[in-house]
C-alpha cells in the first residue's frame, strides 16, 4: 500500500484549515442580542403608534364635542336674536291678560288657558340639573307695525265681532275662491293700561283671534270680521259671545264696556299654515343630546328635532336691568323663585309687577357644556373652583363668573347619581354667549 508523501498531507491541512477560518455566521450570543434590540425597536415603535392613536382618538373625540356645542349654541343663539319677531310692541309686552281660545274641528272643543299663548319672546325654566329655554316668534315678522282701530269694537248678533282699521294688512279671511289660502291670527290691544273694574287695576288686555272675512265701508276702511263657528267647523280660534260672557273677555261680562277702542291696536301674527305664534322649546334629552321641540299654532302637532348629541348640560340666566325703562344689565339672575321663574313671569293671571318684571330683561346668557365620547381611563376633569357656589356643589367645568358671593353662577352637575365621579373621566368643551333681547331693547319705541 502506497503512502501519500508528508508533504503533500501537510498542504491538504492547511487549506481545510484556512477555509474555515474565512467562513462567517452570528454566535448564539450575536443572535441574542440582536433579537432583544429588535424587540426593543418594535416596543418603541408600538408605544408611539398607541400613544399616537390615543392623541389622534382624543382629538377627534374632542373635535366632535367642539362641533357639537357649537352647533347647539348657534341654533339656540339664532332664535333668541328672533325672539317676539312680529310681535315687539311695547303694548303687547304690557299684556295683562291674552284672551284666547281653541276649539279642534272635529271635537267639542276646549279654550286656550290663559297665558299660553302669551307674547312674551323668551321664557327660561330652572331645572333641577338643566334648563330650558322657550322662545317665541310670529310668522309674519311685519306684524311688529300695528295698524289702528279707526271705530270702537262692534259686537254683531250673528255673533260677530268687527274692527274697523286704518290699514288692512292684507289679511287673510277664510279661504274664497277669489283668495285661498289660510286664514290669519291676529291680536287686538289696549294702546294704553286701562282701568280694570273686577281687579280694581290698571291693565293692558289683548285677545287672540281668527280673521274670518275682510270687507270695506262707505269711506273705504277696511272692516275684519271675526266671526264664531259651530262646534267641529273654523274658525277654531274664534270664542261664542256666550263664552266671552262667562269668562269676562273685553267687551263682555264683569267687563262689559266697550271692549277695544279707538285708536287701540291691531298686530297681524301669521297664517294658521304657517304657525301663527311659533314656539320653539330647547333641552337636554335623557340620552343626552340637545333637541329642539316646536310648535305653531295652537292645537297643531308639535315634532322634536336632535339637533346635537352629547351635550350634557344647559345653563342660562336672565340679563335684568334695575327699572323697566334702563337700558343696562345690572345682574345676572337664575330663572327660579318668586320673581324670575317661568310661574312668575307667565302666571294665568299677569300682575302688572310680572310685567315690569319683564320689560327689565335686557339679555339671556347662555351656557352649553358638550362632552367628548371617549372615556379616559383616568380622571381627567376636575370640579369648578372658580366660582362662590358652596363647596360641593360644583360638579362640572366652570361657566362664566360670579357677579357677587350673594349672587353665584349657576353650578354644572354632571353626575348622573350622587357621589358618581365617572363624569370626570370625560373631558368637555364649553361654550357660552350673551345675547341682547335687542327686540325690547327699547322699550318705549
């Protein structure tokens, strides 16, 4: 057997030898540490995508609570600068009494309560957690310009009820082929306060009616009807003699002079179609969101609109001067009690001190609290501590300042029982405005 020379068994060593010196790989070490500074990047790079996620998530839900209030404070602001549209007067503010009636076409009918068609723009109620808010416009803006009665009121045997005006309006009476559509409302005032014999006062008296016909007399005047229907027929606004007996309306019963006068007042309110005194009333719902319930004339079916959700809280406040005939806001006062609440200021029976009280309100401020939809796992909002209001009675942010420590602002609950604190996991926008009742800004224009 043949032997390879030593020589050549050497150089055959020595190759596999430098091969595998020039071979490269990672060691377990290598790969461990490779593999942590991975996992370290991929934490890195998770934290920021989730912290990333939570801002994006917050900001949107913020976004949506900024659009929401400010939504709910626009619609609201727009129809507090519209209030009493149409029917500004200064004599119809000094309504002491609105003598109206309803009767539905196809029932017997009943009448209107005294005061809920009562002209006044802008009624605040003081809820137990929120308020609402309750404004009131004509349909016909022109009718803010009364037109004069030239004749004392008529009565008619028919029964009917005639006024004789300086200008007709262009009322519309019940529909004809010559002039469909439908009819108008209109009020009649007393110009000045007049003293009232049953009450032992001066007052202001007005009545709601139905146009049933225009005509013209010899000197060409124009004439409205008004005139009572049979149960189940129009006019359903228009009252019997019988009924204007027994309850007392101008003209009639205890009050049985001459009822309306001339150069009393005559306001055009509106077609029935298009609402006549058109009423809009602002909340909070149980779900949480502003809605927005409206009405027209008496006896018309009323529908609720949403108009912005998660809105948690509304909050407002009477803008009261310290005479009826001044023009600056000398305290901020809630809707409550026996001079500001809605009882008060819209009894059944107004007292002339609810009409002076009225004529002081110069401006509403209104407060809109409108929460964010995420919920943060932390509490993230604190209690207002800005404010007079006694301590633990600040459950909300802070709207608006306090005139004075005897006159607080109104404190935001946002629990939804007592001792909750879930609310303060939530964060929320607010927003707030003033808005000058510009319509009885000047009051004896």
């Amino acid at each position: 057997m043949s032997r390879r020379p030593m020589k050549f068994q050497a150089a055959v060593r020595g190759r596999f030898s430098m091969s595998s010196a020039q071979q490269f790989g990672f060691s377990l070490i290598e790969l461990m540490v490779g593999m942590t500074i991975g996992l370290i990047a991929l934490l890195v790079i998770g934290q920021t995508l989730s912290v990333f996620d939570v801002h994006k998530t917050t900001t949107t839900a913020a976004a949506d609570a900024q659009e929401n209030g400010l939504l709910a404070l626009s619609a609201i602001e727009q129809d507090v600068r519209r209030a009493a549209a149409g029917f500004n007067h200064p004599s119809l503010m000094r309504c002491q009494n609105l003598y109206s009636y309803y009767q539905e076409r196809s029932g017997v009918g009943a009448p209107i309560a005294v005061g809920t068609a009562a002209p006044f723009p802008v009624l605040l109620d003081d809820g137990a957690v929120n308020d609402r808010i309750t404004i009131r416009a004509a349909s016909y803006l022109e009718g803010a310009v009364a037109t004069l009665l030239s004749a004392d009121m008529e009565k008619t045997a028919d029964p009917a009820l005639l006024f004789k005006v300086e200008r007709g309006f262009a009322l519309q009476g019940e529909p004809s082929p010559a002039r469909p559509g439908e009819p108008d409302l209109i009020v009649v005032a007393d110009r000045e306060a007049i003293f009232d014999a049953p009450t032992g006062n001066n007052v202001a008296r007005c009545s709601l009616m139905q146009v049933s016909s225009i005509t013209a007399d010899s000197f060409g005047r124009s004439i409205v009807r008004v005139v009572n229907g049979p149960a189940g027929k129009n006019p359903e606004y228009n009252a019997s003699h019988a009924f204007m007996e027994n309850n007392n309306w101008p003209g009639f019963g205890s009050r049985s002079d001459a009822g309306y006068k001339k150069n009393d007042l005559l306001f055009r309110l509106g077609s029935t179609a298009s609402g006549g005194v058109l009423q809009t009333t602002y909340q909070i719902n149980a779900s949480g969101s502003l809605e927005a319930q409206i009405s027209g004339n008496q006896g018309a079916a009323s529908r609720v609109e949403v108009l912005a959700s998660d809105v948690v809280a509304l909050q407002a406040q009477y803008g009261i001067s310290a005479t009826p005939s001044s023009q600056e806001v000398a305290l901020w006062v809630n809707p409550s009690g026996a001079t500001w609440g809605s009882a008060a200021l819209n009894p059944a029976v107004v007292t002339a001190s609810a009409i002076d009280n009225r004529l002081r309100i110069k401006a509403v401020r209104i407060a809109i609290v409108a929460r964010s939809g995420m919920r943060d796992g932390g509490e993230v909002t604190t209690p207002c501590a800005e404010n007079n209001a006694p301590a633990g009675s600040n459950f909300g942010p802070c709207a608006w300042t306090d005139d004075s420590a005897a006159n607080p602002a109104p404190a935001i609950d946002l629990r939804s029982t007592p001792g909750d604190t879930e609310w303060q996991h939530y964060r929320y926008r607010v927003y707030q405005t003033v808005i000058p009742m510009r319509n009885i800004l000047w009051p004896e224009l």
